[in-house]
C-alpha cells in the first residue's frame, strides 16, 4: 500500500513506515474478500436480526390486540353482571 502522504510503498502495512500515517480506510478496496461461506454466514446472520425485529414489533402487536380484547371482554362481563343496561 501506498502512503498518499509521503508516497512510501508499505507493502500490506496499514500505518506508513516513513511518516505514520494512518493509511487505512474502511472502504471495498482495503477489506479481505470474504468467500462464499462466509459471505453465507454473514447473510444469514443480517437475515435473523431482521427477523427478529420484525418478530419483536408483531409479537408486540399480537399482545396489544390480545389485551385490548380481554380487557373489552372483561368490561362487558362486568357491565352485564351488575346489571347495566
């Protein structure tokens, strides 16, 4: 790698051997090409943290409805036991 400070070559060296700066930049051309499994893994692993968010928001949803209806169920036996109209 190339400083583009200095223009010291540093081989795979991540920090310039001449002036220390600090070459690397988190972008496609400095990252290790993943295989195919572990771009698998890695696709699998974003996929059930989707999952689980989208999971979390209707299991949050469902329990909403469900005490929504227990608490209407409750209120109308309520209303019917004491004798409402």
């Amino acid at each position: 790698m190339q400083c583009p400070r200095c223009k010291t070559e540093n081989g795979t060296r991540t920090i310039c051997s001449k002036c220390g700066y600090y070459m690397y930049r988190p972008d496609v051309a400095n990252r290790a090409q993943m295989t195919k499994g572990q771009q698998a893994i890695e696709d699998t692993k974003l996929v059930g943290k989707k999952v689980g968010k989208v999971f979390k928001y209707v299991w949050m949803i469902v329990t909403l409805i469900v005490m929504s209806a227990w608490l209407v169920a409750g209120m109308v036996w309520l209303v019917s036991t004491l004798g409402g109209q």
